[in-house]
C-alpha cells in the first residue's frame, strides 16, 4: 500500500512555471513507475508524463513535451514535474500516480493521490 500526496499547484500567468511534487509514504517507493495525470473540467482524465522506479527514462504527452520535466529522488520518497511556459490549456486537476507496470494507461496505476488544482490564466 502507498500514499501518495501532491502540492505545489496554484493560479499563474500564461508563461509562468510551477513544480509540483508528490510525496509517497512507505520505503517501496523505488518498486514503483510514477505518473502525473491531468483532469480539466468536462474532460477525461489524461496521461501527462511517467518516470521508470530508477528515474532513468521518462515519457510524456505530446501536448507538454519539451515543456515539462518529470523527475524522482528515491532518497526522498518524491516525484515531481517541472512545469515551464504553462498554458490555459494546462488549466487541470493534477494527480501523481503510481505503477508497477510501464503505460499510459490510468487504468493500470495503482496507487493515486488527491489531486493538486493548477489554473493558467489568459
């Protein structure tokens, strides 16, 4: 079993940054693949960005790719995502989540944390 707790969502400017982080309970942590995953009013929750339980490969979303940075520090038990020249389109509930399998898909993540809210003002 793991507990997952985001932070480091807010209100923000188009164009400004924002690193949100994910703390996980338990000293399993490295076991697990983490994601980030998105939900915005009226729409399906997305996939956004994943990181291996080493931290040495990531995937993400065409639509953040070049913009955001997932990364992990095991030490730490925390994954974060690095957002830069953020977008209304960013405007989400964002969720950590984490896998023993390596996807995409939300259906196979585990363990999911509550939600941090993020708006990107136009």
């Amino acid at each position: 079993q793991v507990q997952l707790v985001e932070s480091g969502g807010g209100l923000v400017q188009v164009g400004d940054s924002l690193r949100l982080s994910c703390a996980a309970s338990g000293r399993t942590f490295s076991t697990y693949a983490m994601g980030w995953f998105r939900q915005a009013p009226g729409k399906e929750r997305e996939f956004v960005a994943r990181i291996s339980n080493g931290g040495t490969t990531t995937r993400y979303s065409d639509a953040v790719n070049g913009r955001f940075t997932i990364s992990r520090d095991n030490a730490k038990n925390t994954v974060y995502l690095q957002m830069n020249s953020l977008k209304p389109e960013d405007t989400a509930v964002y969720f950590c989540a984490a896998s023993y399998s390596w996807t995409n898909d939300a259906r196979r993540y585990d363990y999911w944390g509550q939600g941090t809210q993020v708006t990107v003002s136009s």
